[in-house]
C-alpha cells in the first residue's frame, strides 16, 4: 500500500495561518510530498475568492482563471486542504499532474 503523501506550505503554516488562510480564501503555495520524492504544487481557493479573482481577471481584459494545480474548497482549513490531497492522491488524481523540476525538488526536501 502506498504512503499517503504530505501536503506542506512553501512558506510554513502556523497559527496566524490558521486564522488568515480561511478569510483570505486562497493559499498557493502547497507543496505535496510523496513517498517516491515527487512534488506537486497546489492551489488552494473557495468559491467566494474564486469568483473575485475570476471577475479581476476579467476586467483585466483575460476572461479566465487557471492557476496550475487548482483545488477548490468550501472553506480553507488545514484539515479541508489535507483531506482534499489525500482523498485526490486516493483517486489517482496526481497521476496525471507533472511533477515540479528535480532542483525545485531539492530544495523543498531540504526545507521539510
């Protein structure tokens, strides 16, 4: 059975981010660790921060919204944003995203 993989923050979580992270509605700096030494990049939204960010695009004159890696969530907790990776890497669904370059993945293994 495979390891389940660990999701982690570029720039770390502490407990303001457990606080900012949902009134802020988005978080993109995921990092997903897998045993294999892979890593992902994830971007974590709600829909009420998607939908601003959506209509911003818009008025910049780009009628689109498609942030690499992009996981929309109902609310950002560290626990919804976990939950979400381990059921996605459940299903598969990494299977099918490019890993980050090996020197971004050297880096990240050295911070974790």
């Amino acid at each position: 059975m495979k390891i389940l993989p660990k999701l982690v923050f570029k720039y770390g979580w502490d407990e303001r981010d457990d606080v900012e992270t949902p009134m802020k509605g988005c978080r993109n700096d995921g990092i997903v660790l897998c045993e294999d030494g892979k890593t992902y990049s994830v971007y974590f939204i709600d829909p009420i921060r998607l939908q601003q960010d959506l209509e911003e695009e818009e008025e910049l004159g780009s009628p689109f919204l498609a942030p690499p890696g992009l996981i929309v969530l109902p609310e950002l907790t560290r626990s919804a944003m976990e939950n979400a990776i381990e059921q996605l890497w459940k299903q598969g669904h990494f299977d099918v995203f490019k890993p980050l370059s090996e020197e971004k993945e050297q880096k990240i293994g050295e911070a974790a």
